[in-house]
C-alpha cells in the first residue's frame, strides 16, 4: 500500500490570502510568535491519532485518498522538511529551495507500511524541531525571504502562515477520512 493515491499538484499558497474552503483554517490572524505553540498542538493530535486501531490507521477512506498513517507520514516528513527550509532562510540570502515530489517521498518511504509508534515518535521530534526554531525567530528575522523552486517567495512570517495549514489540512482530510469509514 505505498503507492500515491493521487497526485496534488495544487499550489496551495493562495491559503495567505483566503480562507480555506475544505477544512476552514485562517493563517492570515494568528499571532506569528505562538507558532512553536501551533505547532506541537498539532503534533500532540497525530501522536494521539497514531495509538488508535493499527488496522484502521492503515485504511484508506477511498482509493485517492491516504490512509491516516500515510498522513502522518507525511506531516513527519513535512516538519521535517520545513525545518530544513527554515534553517537555510535564517542562515542564508534569499535561499532556493530544492523541489520536493510528496508523491515520490510517499513511495519511496513506503508510507503505508510505516510502523505508527515510529512514526509518532519521529513527528513528535520533527515537530519539537521546528517550533524551536521558529520560536528563536524574532525583530527582522520574520521579514527574511526564501523562495520555492516553482519561484513563490516567502518570508519567514508568510512561511510560518503557509506551513501550518498543511499539517492542519490533513488533521481534517484525516477525521473526514475516519468518519466515513465508520
């Protein structure tokens, strides 16, 4: 069950400028320093979600939509990830980002076959990572840029306001997946 579902190709960073639609998540209001805060809520709630049933984490809802441990993984990944960019925008000018295919991450890390304890512990770390750094971020620092390899151009804050809609996102792509499998 490795295989990508489906493959999205959305750009998604029209959530800076709009509510959205699916899972009604606002990133334009928070506060940008209770970030680190966001983030291990979030994290605390897949951690909780992956001490549940084995057999049902492992389900997919429908055949173009992951499984709950195949979300996890991928919010695992995407702290992990996200950490790493963040890093070269607090180090670097106006870094470039490397592409990064979540389809072929999927695959290649065998997402479905994934181990739901390892996987809690690593997102648990992965995201304890990144509100670190976020938290370390203050005065101009929020303003420094980094830039995706499509071209879209961020600031820390703007990242900070990107990023967390997708581990929020998939919470909710999550729970709309379990209750129809109930």
């Amino acid at each position: 069950m490795s295989e990508a579902p489906f493959s999205d190709d959305k750009d998604w960073t029209w959530v800076l400028n709009e509510l959205c639609s699916e899972c009604e998540y606002e990133v334009r209001t928070f506060p940008r320093e209770s970030i680190g805060a966001m983030i291990r809520s979030n994290a605390a709630q897949w951690v909780s979600l992956l001490s549940g049933d084995e057999t049902a984490l492992r389900q997919r809802p429908r055949p173009d939509r992951w499984s709950a441990l195949e979300y996890a993984c991928h919010v695992r990944d995407v702290f992990e990830l996200f950490d790493h960019r963040l890093h070269l925008m607090l180090t670097e000018d106006g870094p470039r980002y490397a592409n990064w295919n979540q389809d072929e991450t999927a695959i290649e890390r065998r997402y479905g076959d994934a181990d739901p304890a390892a996987v809690a512990i690593a997102l648990a770390a992965n995201a304890e990572s990144l509100a670190n750094r976020f938290e370390q971020v203050s005065g101009a620092a929020w303003a420094r840029t980094g830039f995706r390899s499509d071209g879209a151009a961020f600031t820390v804050e703007s990242f900070a306001r990107y990023f967390i809609h997708d581990p929020e996102h998939h919470l909710h792509d999550v729970r709309t997946g379990l209750a129809q499998l109930d």
